[in-house]
C-alpha cells in the first residue's frame, strides 16, 4: 500500500546490484511512494546489465559513478540536477566494499593499501558524495541522506574484519558531516544500522548463515529484511522525520539492545 511519502521528492539511490540490493528494495519503495529517481552505481556494476531492469521498473535513469573517483561523483551531481531540472531531496548511500576481504587477509595481517581503498570506497565515499554536493548546493533544504551500518562499528564480529572499521567511520562522517549540512541548509544526514541480509556485500562475510540464525535467535522481533529497512528509509526520506539528524538508527528487530533470549540460552543447554 501506498501512502504517497515522497509524492513529489526526487532522489539518488546507489548500490542496487541486483534484486537481492537493500538499494534495489529501496528503489522499488519510494517509487511506490511517489518519488522520482536516478540510479547510480560503479561502471563495474553496471556492466552486469541487472540495473536496467531496475530502471525501467522505476522509470529512472543510470548513472554510473565510483565513488571513489571525485570525477565521477561531481558528474553524478551535475547530471542528477541536469535531469530533475533543478535540486535533490534525498540521497541513499548503499555501498560497502572491503578488498581485504575479497583478498581472504585477516584482520590481523590486513594489506593497508588495500584498507585505504576499503574505507575511502565504504566510509570517506560519503564524504565526498556530501562534500560535493553541498559545494554545487545539489541537496534542498530540509533533504535527507541515509547511509546504510552495520552494528560491528560498536561491538566486536570477528569476521566482519576491516569492515568494522568503515561502518565506524562511516557513522563519524554521519555525525560531523550532518551538523555541518544541518546549519548550512537544513539537510539531514542519518545512519541505518540494518539486521544482517542475504545479498552480495553480506555473504561476502565469512560463516554469513550462522551469523544471521544467531542474529535471528537474538532479536525479539526477528531479523529485519531488506524490505523493512526500505520502508525505514523511506520514512527518513519523508517530510515526518525532519529534526532527526546525525543519529545512528538500529533497524535490527532489537538485536542491539539484547542481552541474552531464551532461544540462545536453550541453544547453550543443548
Ligand atoms: N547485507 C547485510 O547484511 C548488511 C547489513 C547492514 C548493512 N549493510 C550495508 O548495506 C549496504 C548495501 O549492501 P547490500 O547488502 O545491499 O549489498 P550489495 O552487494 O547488493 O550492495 C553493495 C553495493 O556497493 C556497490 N559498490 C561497491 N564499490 C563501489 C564503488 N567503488 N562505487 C560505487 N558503488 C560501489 C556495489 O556495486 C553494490 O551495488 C552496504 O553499505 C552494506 O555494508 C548490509
């Protein structure tokens, strides 16, 4: 059901590779809701075709940015606003890449090139994406961006790897950046920190399945799938959560708040 949320707003999503993308629910949702869209995602991406699907279901353009190219990103902004014609209400931020762990390094015997382009591509991207658009005045007042974490930026998940690292700095740019847009132009800047998913960045983590069936037993209402963090996003995106900014948004079924359940304790008995 529709409730026409973003009847009227325009927006960036990236990171939709395929059906499986948290951005791909994303983009299905706030066209259901009203908004008009621009797809984005790394030229890399785009070749595997899948995007365009997603484009015509939504109606949108593709636009293809690394984000960590300065380049592409201003490009991105520049074409967006040449599109819609004018300014950009919301921005999804869903892009996560750890090359130490496409590479099988540990934690403890991590590469550092490889980790500077794992924070700049995962973390500092969003950085850039707001830096940029605040110098060429791309986002209107009281737009919205989110960006998508995970709950190992606080707590310790062995396998999660450098990966911890960029949600942290991830959510630090949230932070400081969002004060900085907040007293420029009323622009809100959150993160969502989602239950874990099936999709290509999440299985990339080592013992993913056992990972999210414990994640299950430990969240009271379950873990949150891809569709319910899109109807959450959507709602950051919407007039209703104009004061909230800079904040870090568990959307995780409970999970960062629990202790211990039942479930797991008789799991332990066993
Ligand atoms: N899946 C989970 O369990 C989970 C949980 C919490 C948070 N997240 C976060 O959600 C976000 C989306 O991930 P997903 O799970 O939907 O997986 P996904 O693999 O579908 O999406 C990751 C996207 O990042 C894009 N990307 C990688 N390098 C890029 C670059 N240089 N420039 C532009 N785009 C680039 C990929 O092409 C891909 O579309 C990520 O930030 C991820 O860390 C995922």
């Amino acid at each position: 059901m529709s409730y026409n949320l973003l009847k009227g707003k325009k927006g960036i999503i990236s990171g939709a590779l395929d059906e499986r993308s948290i951005a791909w629910r994303t983009a299905l949702k706030c066209h259901e809701e009203g908004a008009e869209l621009v797809l984005t995602n790394a030229p890399v991406a785009m070749r595997m075709g899948e995007i365009n699907k997603l484009a015509e279901a939504v109606n949108a353009p593709v636009i293809g940015c690394d984000v960590s190219s300065n380049e592409d990103v201003t490009s991105l902004f520049t074409k967006t606003m040449e599109h819609f014609g004018g300014g950009i209400d919301f921005v999804l931020h869903s892009i996560g890449m750890s090359i130490n762990v496409r590479k099988g390094k540990h934690y403890t015997d991590i590469d550092y090139g490889f980790n500077a382009k794992s924070l700049d591509i995962s973390a500092m991207s969003l950085h850039r994406m707001l830096a940029t658009a605040m110098k060429m005045d791309a986002i209107n007042e009281w737009g919205s961006v989110v960006a998508l974490s995970y709950i190992a930026a606080q707590r310790v998940f062995p396998d999660y790897n450098e990966m911890a690292d960029a949600k942290a700095l991830l959510e630090s740019v949230t932070r400081s950046f969002g004060y900085h847009y907040g007293v420029k132009k009323h622009v809100r800047v959150n993160t969502i920190s989602q239950s874990p998913v099936r999709t290509t960045a999440g299985s990339g983590v080592k013992g993913f399945d056992g990972f999210m069936e414990y994640a299950e037993k430990m969240s009271p209402l379950g873990n949150a799938s891809s569709d319910e963090c899109a109807n959450y996003i959507v709602m950051m995106f919407s007039d209703m959560t104009r004061k909230v900014t800079m904040q870090n948004l568990f959307h995780d079924g409970g999970f960062s708040f629990t202790g211990v359940t039942e479930a797991v304790i008789e799991q332990m008995e066993k």
